[in-house]
C-alpha cells in the first residue's frame, strides 16, 4: 500500500513536471513575432482640453493591428510593474492618452506566448511627438497658409522670436520673387512687342515694295 502511495506521489509530481516544461524559443519562433510586430503600426492624436473652465491639451497614442501573442507596453519599470499597455479592444486597436508635446515616447513591444519566448523583447518602436504652435492661427497665417510656422502642430518648439524672424525673411523671399516674376512677365511682353512691331513693318515694307512694283508695270 506505502508502495502504491509512493509511486502514485511520484506519478503526479512527474505530470505536474512536464505540465509546466515549456517549448524552447527558436530563431523561427522569434522570426515569426518579429513580422507580427512589423504590423503594429503607432500613431498619434492631438486633443484640446477643458476642465474646471481651463483649457489644456495633450496627445493620445494609437495602436492598429495589435496581436494576442504580443504586448505593446509603455515601460518605466517592467519589475515593479510601472508601465502602461495598449488593451486590445478585440479589433487589434488601442490607445494611452496623456502625453505632453515633444515627448520621445519608447513602445516595446514582448512576447506573450505560452513558450520560453514569452516576456522577451521582439522590438522597440518610437513615437516622437510634435509641439504645439499657439501662433498657427495668427492673421498673418490667415493669408500666407504655406509659412512654414502657420502649422498647429509643428517638429519643433515655435517661440516668439522665432516665429518673427522667419515671417519677416518669408515676406523678402516672397516679395523677390514676385519682383522677379514682374520683370519676367515685362521682359516677356517687351519681346512679344518687339516681334509683333518687327513683323508689322515687315508687313508694310513689303506692301509698299509690292506697289511699287505694280506702278511700275
């Protein structure tokens, strides 16, 4: 009987052994999930804001094509736990709201599978976040939309002394260039004058040399 006991003991220690024996992670494995994670793509959304009659804005992270065998997390430290995920919503989208401009934002994007792969990184992405520009619907922007600093969002930090600057350096380009185009367009009707007036008294030499001719005969 202690016999059967010992062996029944051993029986279930070694089922429970080989229950929690997981499949190695190969190079093809690893391959696999990396092309799964090629197909997640990160983009983002500005948002304005209001609360307590304050307005504020900040930009939301977007997720498409998000997979069940990979976690896209926002780490600040996996080991206690602070970090954020991208929730499937069971479409493949999902999102974290919350960041300020100008952020670099680091996605790294772990193995969730039921294998020694599991928890390792297949990748990292970067989502570099643009800057707000309180000056984009200024009047001058109103009138001149291709300034470069007439953009509500813009790579980098616009600030006054700047934004003057460059406005200032666009209304002289601009004005050479319309100067330009104005002694282009005289040039261009001097020389049409010049031609129309040369055939037109090509025209008459020839009349008068053709009457001449007639009163002769």
């Amino acid at each position: 009987m202690k016999k059967y006991c010992l062996l029944l003991i051993i029986m279930m220690l070694s089922l429970n052994v080989k229950a929690i024996t997981l499949e190695k992670c190969t190079t093809e494995k690893m391959n696999r999930l990396k092309e799964i994670a090629d197909k997640i793509e990160f983009n983002y959304t500005f948002n304005k804001n209001s609360k307590n009659g304050y307005g504020y804005f900040d930009f939301t992270i977007n997720a498409t094509n998000l997979n069940k065998e990979i976690k896209a997390l926002i780490i600040q430290d996996f080991y206690s736990m602070n970090y954020k995920e991208f929730k499937n919503d069971g479409k493949g989208n999902g999102s974290i709201k919350g960041f300020l401009e100008g952020e670099n934002v680091s996605i790294t994007l772990k193995a969730f599978t039921a294998d020694e792969c599991s928890t390792k990184t297949v990748t990292v992405k970067q989502v570099k976040l643009p800057y707000y520009n309180q000056f984009y619907d200024e009047e001058f922007c109103l009138t001149n939309p291709n300034f470069k600093y007439c953009s509500e969002l813009t790579p980098s930090k616009v600030t006054k002394d700047m934004y003057d600057r460059e406005m200032k350096k666009y209304i002289e380009e601009n004005s050479n260039t319309k100067t330009n185009e104005d002694k282009n367009n005289i040039n261009i009707w001097l020389f049409v004058g010049i031609g129309a007036g040369v055939v037109l008294i090509g025209s008459i030499v020839a009349f008068i040399l053709i009457r001449r001719k007639k009163n002769e005969l």
